[in-house]
C-alpha cells in the first residue's frame, strides 16, 4: 500500500485521527504493466475518494454544528451531481447499513450490491472494467467509515457502529483515457 500525505493542521486531533482512518482505509489494486491508461485512472480515482473524503470530514468538523446546518452528505452529493453534470466522472454515495437517508443511496446495480458486500467484510477497494458505447470504464468502490462522533447528529442510527465501520461507499465511474 502506497502512503498518502496527511494533513497536520486542520483544527483538531480527532480530525487528524479520521484522515489516518481514511487513508488506512484506501487500498489500491495491482499494477498491470500492459495497461497503463487503466492505472493513471486507477490513480485519478484514489485523487477523487481522497479528496472528497477529505473534504467531508473538513465539512463536517468546521462547519456542522447544529441539526439545521447543510450536512456534509448533502453538500457532496451536490458536488458529485456537479461533476457528472459537467462530464468530468460520476461517483454515488451507497448505503451500507440497509437503512439510507435518501432511497438513492440504495446499492442500484450488481457492481454496487458486490462492493457493498466487500466493503462489509474489510476490503478497501472493488473494481470492475466495464465497456460502455465502445469506451472502457473504470468502476471502483471504496468505503465510507463511520470516523467521528460528529456524524451521528444526522445519522442517529451509526451510534452503534464501531469506529471505523464501513456504513457505506463511494462508488465510481470513469472514462479509461
């Protein structure tokens, strides 16, 4: 496994505690030699989930304080339809619990249901090159773990899942290029 930076300063020891669960969270799969498209996009993905994790924890650490404050699921969400609106990738947040916030969040394909099921049992990462209009895609799944106390003033039901628990998914699709 490949270490990723961590960041130092972000307002508490506890934040700085989530990001190494995430980054301990995040495996990467082998290095094909004969395909290096396919791992520049494997590599892109890993940019993506480290990013929007990282910004879900900073989110939710500075900026939820109250019940009535735009959570960080929703503000991603937002920011997942964004990039798919603008082309770039899609990335769905999947529920792992059977128990969504929003019916959307449902495991919706087989790749979905599968990931789920490997995020369950510990892996950190599932993939599948699928093809699609004569183009390859890269579909990769890695886990959301329940990381701080903070994420239980909106999900009530994660009280009692252990620290570092996957409670769900990103799962993504990106255009092998």
């Amino acid at each position: 496994m490949l270490s990723r930076p961590v960041l130092v300063s972000i307002g508490s020891i506890a934040a700085c505690s989530i990001l190494a669960v995430l980054a301990a969270s995040s495996g990467r799969a082998a290095k094909p030699a004969d395909d290096p498209a396919l791992e520049r996009t494997r590599k892109t993905t890993h940019m993506l989930d480290d990013l929007y994790k990282t910004t879900v924890v900073l989110i939710t650490e500075h900026y939820v304080n109250k019940d009535s404050d735009l959570g960080a699921g929703p503000a991603a969400i937002a920011l997942f339809d964004a990039m798919k609106k603008k082309g770039w990738h899609e990335v769905r947040l999947l529920d792992a619990t059977g128990n969504p916030n929003e019916d959307n969040n449902s495991p919706k394909d087989e790749f979905e249901k599968e990931a789920i099921k490997q995020m369950k049992r510990g892996k950190a990462w599932h993939e599948q090159v699928i093809e699609r209009d004569g183009q390859r895609y890269l579909r990769a799944a890695t886990p959301v773990p329940v990381v701080m106390k903070k994420c239980t003033m909106c999900h009530e039901h994660y009280k009692d899942v252990k620290s570092g628990e996957a409670i769900g998914a990103l799962s993504y699709t990106l255009k092998i290029e």
